[in-house]
C-alpha cells in the first residue's frame, strides 16, 4: 500500500498536547523592558531616519530618539500619562542614558537631559512623529526583517522541505479589528426631549466590522506578521503591521496577500505563511506563483467537486477534489459510493520566477499502482495551457479546491497550530492599551501606536536571544 508523504490525521482524542505552560523564564519585569527597549540599535537607526528640525523656533530639548523610547515604552505602560511619569524619574531616565552610551558613544548620552520629557512635551512631539508614522514604518520593516534573519528565522540555506516546513520557516499573519478609541460613529447628535447638539470627535479610521468569531467590533482592521524560532513567548519578532482600508477591494486577505509576497521577496528562506480561513483561492494562487506555502483552512461551503476520469488502461478512475486533496470515488456492491484520498507521494515546486506546484499521486489498482501528476495551489489562466484546457475555461477554480498540504492531514495538524501565535500577539497588543482601546485617531496615528507596540515587543525579543548566544558561546 502506497504512503501519504502528509500522512494521516490523528484523532482529535489520540493527539498528544503541545501547548507550553507558562513558566518563569517567560515573564519581563518593567525595568527589563525598558532596558531591552533603550539598547535596541533599531531605535537609533529610526531616529536618524527622521528629518532634521527646522532652524525656526526655539531649539528642541530632547533628540527624536526619546520620543522614540517614549513611543516604545508607552506601550510596555499601556499610557502615556504613567510613561510620562516614570520617565521623569531620573532613575527610570538613566535606562535610556545608559541605552545611549552603549550605542552612540558618551558625548551623545551626556546631551540627554537629567530627566526624561513631559506628557506635554510628548503630545507636542507626537505630531512631528505621526506625520512621519508611513516612513517610519517603511524603514523599519527593513530592521525588523534584518533582526529575524539574525536570530536564525527564516535561514536562507538551511534544508528545507516543502511537505514538513518548520515553524522558523513560515510566517505567522492575521487581522484584528482594535476596539475605537471612541463609541461615537457620528460627528453630531442631537437630543430628541431638549433639541440640544451634541459634538463628538469620531475615529476617521474606525468602522463596524465583523470578527471570526462572528462578533461585530467598531475600528479599525490592522493584519500582523511575526514569526519565532523557538518556543518563549516573548521571542516573538514581529515583521509588519498593515491597516485594511474598509473600502479596499479584497479587504483584509489582500493586504495580507500583499505582506507575504514583500517578506517572501526579500527573504528567500521564508517558505510561505500560516493564515486563517480568510485566505480563499484567489489568495493562495497569488502566494504559490510566488513560491509560497499556504497552510490554512478549506472553507466550510467548500463542497466536493468532480476532477476528471482517468483511463490509464484498461482501468478507469474517478478522480474528485475533496477536502483540498484529489480523491477517488469508489463505488461498492450495495450501491454506495465513496470518496477516498489518494496518497500523496511527493510535493513538487518548479519554475523560478513563476511557481507552480503538484502533487504526485499513487493511485491504488488492481493493475498496479499508477503514478500521476496534478497541479495544486494555482489557477491555470486562460493562455496558460492549450485551448480549452485551463482551469479558467474548464470552470474549475483548482487554487481554491486543491491545496499544497491538505488539511486532514498528519503534517497539517503539526504545522497548523502555530497560527495561534497571531492571536497570541493580538492579545498582548490588546494588553498594552489602556483599558484594551485605542488611544489614537486616525491611521497615522495608529501606525505610531502599532510601531512602539511592535518596537517594545522586538526590543525584548532581542535581548532574550543575545542573552541565550552568550549563555551558549563558549568561555576563552
């Protein structure tokens, strides 16, 4: 009997737990955190990023990179209020000196006031930093991306293997809608017993959308991409972050379509992405012509659908696509019918600009068994294939039907399971505003609060993987 190279799904019941408790070594206390943030070099090649103050007005008391650290440590605080006031405290302030010292050299470090800025003083800052919050973010997924090459993520040549890939070797993405700053959807109301207007500041940024779960949430949608290599929680590196226009054509499975293609482009050891059900057809197509592994979810309304008959002598097969793999449709003596999967016996990726992937089969026979090959992942276009042979004109949408590593599969119930790395991150970015809401209006302003969440987190994610290299290297 031939094998699946994916092999069988386990049983939920017989399946062994993987879930890590929590333990120690997994928390951070403040004053680490800070710590991690002040000698992160990614905060000081940010600040250089950022143009010159003009020559008019009163000469700045503080460099962007405190507000950088300020922007960073707020979230660690969750408000900019107890930022404020820890920073002012020259003991917490002497965290960013000391930051300083090590990475600019001690001139710099001496021209950095006794204490750290104001709420005042931030909210003054914070307009120049949100107006800069697009090239911002441009440059620093750049850092982002160097930092989780050097931490061993996503390994350029190191084996890799399409049907098993390893956690370090995909990226873990999804959508949230973050809860609005304000409950206001309008500008104005009025009061219908007095006839007074009320005025209200509303969230241009902020929409009523629908969540997995299917619960409606009022904000604004951002998709994350991170990826880890081992299993501490806090070694998460966090790669982009991305708004979802509520009116863009795709919505949120195109951003995130639009994501991977960028990390994949620049990272040619990242093997592909770990997605909810979001991501459809059309999606996985544009990621396997690419080069990428899609590992999610078939749609529930995804029914089985007829393939082709397969003659290759003097037997006939009836092949179906079904719960994203081929299948053969087995009729019995008492007139049933049913479908079963045919082994798998390679997973194929060819091409070098434009990819295409296929399964090679062992179909089961009285004659013996036949090895035949089919296209997965992709939608032939129309020109693609002879006339009237592509997927487009045949009708059959086989990126949607037929995917690169089928669900029901051993190698599926492995992999799959570290996408719940994405709720994990929604979950500490909800932890890091006050009172799990937004603090911010608008999107440049929302991409600063996502840059410092996505700063603090990648500050201590770097700290704890230079603290296991020196734990490792080996003494004189």
């Amino acid at each position: 009997m031939p094998e699946d190279i994916f092999g069988d799904a386990v049983p939920p019941a017989q399946r062994t737990p993987r879930k890590r408790t929590f333990s120690d070594k997994d928390r951070r206390t403040l004053h680490e955190r800070l710590t991690d943030c002040a000698h992160n070099p990614d905060l000081y090649e940010l600040a250089e990023t950022l143009p010159p103050p003009g020559r008019v007005g009163r000469p700045r008391h503080y460099p962007d990179v405190a507000f950088l650290f300020f922007l960073a440590a707020r979230s660690a605080l969750a408000s900019a209020r107890r930022t404020a006031a820890h920073l002012e405290d020259p003991e917490v302030w002497t965290i960013l000196k000391a930051g300083a010292r090590a990475e600019l050299g001690a001139a710099e470090a001496a021209r950095l006031p006794d204490a750290g800025p104001t709420r005042a003083q931030w909210l003054r800052a914070q307009r120049r930093l949100r107006d800069h919050s697009h090239e911002l973010w441009e440059s620093y997924r750049v850092l982002a991306l160097e930092q989780a090459l050097e931490q061993g993520i996503f390994p350029e040549h190191e084996t890799r293997s399409w049907s098993s890939p390893q956690r370090h070797q995909l990226i873990t993405a999804d959508g949230t809608v973050l809860k609005s700053p304000t409950l206001a959807r309008a500008s104005q109301s009025v009061d219908l017993t007095t006839g007074e207007i009320r005025y209200h500041r509303v969230d241009p940024a902020s929409v009523s959308q629908m969540e997995g779960g299917g619960t409606e949430v009022f904000g604004p949608k951002y998709v994350f991409f991170s990826a880890r290599k081992d299993e501490n929680y806090l070694s998460r590196v966090f790669l982009d972050s991305r708004y979802v226009p509520h009116l863009r054509p795709g919505g949120e499975a195109a951003v995130a379509v639009e994501g991977v293609i960028d990390i994949m482009s620049a990272a040619p050891g990242c093997m592909g992405i770990l997605y909810d059900g979001a991501l459809r057809g059309v999606h996985r197509d544009a990621i396997a012509r690419h080069g990428g592994l899609v590992v999610n979810k078939q749609h529930k309304g995804n029914e089985p659908q007829f393939y082709e008959s397969l003659r290759p002598g003097r037997c006939t097969h009836e092949l179906w696509a079904a719960n994203g793999r081929v299948a053969e449709k087995v009729h019995f003596a008492d007139g049933t019918a049913e479908l079963i999967p045919v082994p798998i016996k390679r997973l194929e990726r060819r091409g070098v600009r434009m990819f295409r992937w296929y399964h090679v089969l062992a179909i089961r026979c009285r004659h013996g068994v036949h090895e035949y090959r089919v296209s997965v992942g992709t939608t032939s276009r129309k020109g693609e294939r002879p006339p009237g042979k592509s997927d487009e004109e045949r009708g059959f949408h086989r990126a949607e039907h037929l995917q690169q590593i089928p669900e029901f599969t051993r190698t599926h119930q492995l992999v799959y399971p570290y996408r719940s790395d994405a709720e994990s991150g929604h979950a500490q970015l909800d932890a890091s505003l006050w009172n799990g809401r937004l603090i911010s209006y608008g999107v440049e302003a929302q991409q600063l609060l996502t840059l410092g969440f996505v700063l603090a987190q990648n500050s201590t994610s770097r700290a704890l993987h230079k603290e296991g290299a020196s734990i490792l290297r080996p003494t004189a």
